[in-house]
C-alpha cells in the first residue's frame, strides 16, 4: 500500500496524522490485551496465568512472556509496563460492577468539557453513558483511569470494542448528530 494514500485519506477528512498514528497505535495494543484474555480464557488457564503473574514483583517480566505465547508477538519495551498495568486488572477481575454515584459522572463530564468522549457532542448527565475504555469483561472495574461518559449513539456502537475510538476517525460526524437528533425526536 502507498503511504500517500493513507496521508490523502487524513488530509480529505481534516485528521491529523499525528492523531492518526496515536489511536492507531493504541488500538494495536489493545488488540494485542484483547487476544491475550481471549486466548487465556479459551484455553482454560487463567487461574495458572494469574498465579504465576503474582510470583513476580516486576510484572514486566511475567507479561513478556504472556504477550509472547497468546498473542504471538514482542512489544516495544516502554508497552510492557501498559500491557503489564492491563494484565494485573485482567486477572483481578470477577467481582461485580461498581455502582458509580452521580456526582462522579458529573466529575467526568465536566473533565470532558461537557462533550462525548467520542464524537465531541454536547452531553449531560442524564442522557450521556459511563463507559469503560477498555471493556469491563477484560479489566472489570480495576482501572481508576479506564472511565469516559459518552452519548448515547457512541455508546451503542462502540459495545465492547477496546478499538472503537480508532474506528470512528472517519465517521463522519454529521451523521451521528443526525443519528443523535432522530433518536431524542423518536
């Protein structure tokens, strides 16, 4: 593939590649955390992984060779540590959601300047949607950082993909308030 068509596709849509090269990055990596719970899932060895993670006080060391034998593939050395981070939520995962009050989904929106997270609309508390960045299948609730409010049309269509901000780059951002503006008239 020719790279100029990559920086005319950003240049069409207003993107900057430096915008562009970020959430694709985090999106690899969090491919990378989400092949790595599914495979550690599917092969039944969560509690073996779990236990010899916790054997280690450097979890870099322990993550090397967890990224290594489930997803296949060797990370630069400064991801370990993220992936690492990902990996102690991934395996104190199991208890129920946390009930967050609303004076913290203010906090949030208020972080966010009172827009989604996701397509910059305008939100309020009562119709935006606490999300968990990363899904709450692979870290539960065991992230401070892993909260962001969004509306509700972001919301739907991001489900459980870690990877969603990545994707919505090209969405064309009139669309979704069209979407927005039929689904509170309806």
């Amino acid at each position: 593939m020719n790279l100029g068509k990559i920086a005319d596709l950003l240049a069409v849509n207003g993107i900057e590649e430096s915008v562009f090269l970020e959430k694709l990055y985090r999106a690899l990596l969090l491919s990378v955390f989400e092949v790595v719970c599914k495979e550690i899932k599917k092969q039944g060895v969560k509690t073996m992984e779990k236990e010899n993670f916790r054997k280690f006080k450097n979890k870099v060391i322990p993550t090397r060779g967890i990224v290594a034998r489930y997803a296949g593939c060797q990370l630069p050395d400064e991801d370990y540590a993220e992936m690492a981070r990902l990996l102690t939520a991934f395996f104190r995962t199991g208890s129920p959601r946390k009930k967050f009050q609303d004076d913290y989904r203010e906090q949030l929106i208020k972080r966010q300047a009172g827009q989604c997270a996701i397509c910059h609309a305008p939100i309020t508390a009562k119709g935006a949607h606490l999300d968990h960045i990363v899904p709450w299948e692979y870290v539960g609730d065991n992230l401070e950082d892993n909260y962001q409010m969004l509306c509700g049309i972001c919301n739907q269509r991001k489900g459980t993909a870690a990877y969603f901000e990545f994707s919505m780059l090209l969405l064309n951002k009139s669309s979704l308030r069209t979407e927005r503006l039929k689904a509170h008239a309806g």
